[in-house]
C-alpha cells in the first residue's frame, strides 16, 4: 500500500522532468481565460511514493523480521525487503503482519495484484488489522490513472480501516486526500484535521492548505499551506510553493508572495510549466519586468506554445508597450486559431495602442467564436466581458 508521502505532491516527476508546457495530464496547457492555472498547488492521486500505511516500524511488539524488512523498504532496498518477509512467512505461514508487509515490499515493486492478494490474507488470517485495510485502500484510489470511481470505490477500505483503528493517522489522511479530490470538500476537511491532530506533517498540512482554499477560507488555507512550508522549509515540492505563492498573494503580502514565486522557479529548475505560473504569477503582482526574465527563458524553451506568446504580450502591454504586444497575440493565434486569451489580450493591446476601430473589430471576432450576440439575451462569456472591459477602459464606445 502505497504511503502518502509525495503522493499529494502535483506531478512533481512531471514538472521537474520536462522542458514542455504539459498538464500533469499530458495534455498542453489551455487557458483560454488566462486565469491561474488551478492544477498547480492541488494534490493529485498520481499513485506515486512508496509503499505501507502507517508504517510499523518502532512498534515495541514488532517481529523483528518485520523490522528489518521495513528497515530495507525505507532504505531503499525493495527485493531484498521482499527476500527478507517472504523467508519470515517460509517460518511462520499463519502471521498476518508478515503479510501486510509483503503487500508494502511489491507495491515498491509496482507488483500492485500481487500486493492487494498479500493484503487480503493479511486480513483473512488477522480481520482485526486496520493496516491492510487502508493498504487496499490506496491500492485503489492511488493506482495509475485512477478515475473518480476508482476513488470512490477505496472510500469502504479507508472506513472499515478506520473502524478497527480510530487513530491510525495515515488513513484518515488518504481518506482526505481522497475526498479532496471528489469534491467533497468539508468531509476532507474533517478527515484531514483528524489526521493532523494524530500525526502532523506535511502532507496534512498541504491537504488542508488546498482544501480550505478551494471553500474560500484564504486565512486558514494561508495558515495551513505555512505550516507546510515550514515542516520542509529547505525541501518543499514546487507546487506547495506555487499554492503558498497564490495565498500570500490573495491575502495582501505581495513581497512575500514574490518570494516564494521565486523560490518556486528554483526548485522548478527546468520545467517550463512551473516558469510559465512563476511568469503569470509575477505580472499578477504587478512586477512586468521580474515576470518577463522567465518569460525569456521560456520563449527559448517551448517557443510553440500558445499561451507562452499571450502572456508574452501581456507583460509587453504592462511594460507600456503595448505595439510590440499586438504582434505576441498575433503569433499566439497562428499556433492556436482558437484561443480566446490571445483575442481577449490583443484587445488591450489595441486598445492601449489607440487602434479602437481594430480592438472593436476584434471584440465582434470573439463575439462570433463564442457564439453570443446582444439579441440572445444570454449574459456575456467572462472572456467577452473582459474585453468589454477593456473597451470601455479605453473609451472605445
């Protein structure tokens, strides 16, 4: 079963891996509305980290087999754990934890069907172990591509684990982390504030951070996602950084949020998809230039992404230059036709450029892609009302 640590982490593998502007889908990025990229900072149930749900280890009545083995998983040495449980069970066939063990060593093996039976006869010779439970449970919610149904379907094994043993931390935090991610926001809360009276760490800390963002509350998330900083202050995952970032933003301290932007893009090193929020983030507060030194860095990286060149444009246009601006929109709509950021933004720019004939001829254009008229009577698509906005800001009638 896989333990939770790095688990709630975004794709951090994903983001520091690979120079092009992906989603920890695998999809390109699409922002047709430019707003800040709500992935980054969430914990996805990606199914990576190693092995075993509240871990034993230290346990005064521990085998010491069981020890050693989990001694060896932590250090790293996964077959050689395996080796070392299966000869304990070779002995000793009828001890439940040796099972529950076994399940722990072949989920680092990604030998996930082998795992789950291990932990079924750990509950079949021991019913009273929440541990192989909540192992299964996560077998389930933590798999590749798990699917909502997946996740859903974990939820009994996290409650039956729970059941026989109300204080084992780990569970109540997978639980979280699985309620998290259905949506179902106040349960999370009130699995992970559990887990963080009985164990906290980081990862709690993080699920809370992201959950009470998500319900509005920007202090207790700010609060929260602090408490996580500061757990790892030298090692924290890039997307808690971004999510701290965002808070401290939404919450008023602009100079710290820049801080930890910035601290982000270092951590980040080469991702492109961490430069590009570390970019918006920066123009968001109001400092074009600091934003435009990643904007460079990643016109040389990924030059063939589209929301690269509209962001591009908007810090030109909030460095009052908004000309050249007009021809970064241009370039972003030859890569994608169909990107309403680029038409929205390119109104600013022809607006601020004193070109309000073309910026009305645009706002017609967009009204046209996204299918509204003023005789339809429907409200006006937020992409439109912004460059409504931008009309009106500029006199443009």
């Amino acid at each position: 079963m896989r333990r939770l640590s790095s688990i709630v982490r975004l794709c951090a593998s994903l983001l520091l891996a690979t120079p092009t502007l992906l989603a920890c889908d695998g999809e390109p990025t699409k922002h047709p509305e430019d707003e800040p990229n709500e992935d980054l900072g969430d914990g996805k149930l990606d199914g990576g980290g190693p092995g075993g749900i509240g871990g034993i280890l230290g346990k005064a009545d521990a085998d010491p087999k069981v020890v050693e083995a989990e001694a060896l998983l932590a250090d790293g040495k996964y077959e050689r754990g395996l080796e070392i449980i299966d000869g304990a069970i070779a002995q000793n066939p009828n001890n439940a934890r040796f099972y529950y063990v076994r399940g722990n060593a072949l989920t680092y093996l990604n030998r996930d069907a082998e795992a789950r039976a291990a932990y079924e006869k750990a509950i079949e010779l021991d019913g009273t172990d929440a541990l192989p439970h909540a192992g299964i449970g996560n077998l389930i919610a933590f798999q590749p591509n798990a699917t909502l149904e997946h996740r859903q379907q974990s939820i009994p094994h996290y409650q039956t684990a729970l059941k026989l043993d109300p204080k084992l931390a780990a569970a109540h935090q997978a639980l979280g982390i699985v309620l998290l991610s259905l949506g179902e926001l106040q349960k999370a809360v009130e699995a992970l504030e559990t887990a963080d009276r009985l164990q906290p760490n980081v990862e709690t800390a993080y699920g809370l951070a992201q959950a009470h963002a998500k319900l509005g509350n920007d202090e207790k998330a700010l609060g929260y996602a602090k408490s996580a900083i500061e757990y790892e202050p030298e090692q924290s995952g890039v997307d808690l950084r971004l999510l701290y970032a965002r808070l401290l933003e939404k919450n008023g301290l602009p100079k710290d949020a820049a801080r930890e932007y910035e601290h982000a893009a270092k951590l980040g090193g080469d991702s492109a998809l961490v430069r590009f929020e570390v970019a918006r983030g920066l123009l968001e507060l109001g400092d074009p230039d600091a934003a435009m030194v990643h904007m460079q860095w990643l016109l040389e990286a990924v030059p063939n992404e589209a929301p690269v060149w509209v962001n591009y444009g908007r810090i030109l246009v909030a460095q009052g230059k908004a000309k050249d601006a007009v021809a970064q929109f241009d370039k972003a709509l030859e890569l994608d036709p169909g990107s309403q950021a680029a038409r929205t933004y390119k109104i600013e720019a022809l607006v601020a450029s004193k070109r309000c004939k073309d910026a009305k001829a645009q706002f017609d254009a967009l009204a046209r892609q996204l299918g509204w008229t003023k005789a339809s009577g429907k409200p006006m698509p937020r992409a439109l009302a912004r460059a409504q906005g931008f009309l009106d800001a500029g006199k443009c009638k």
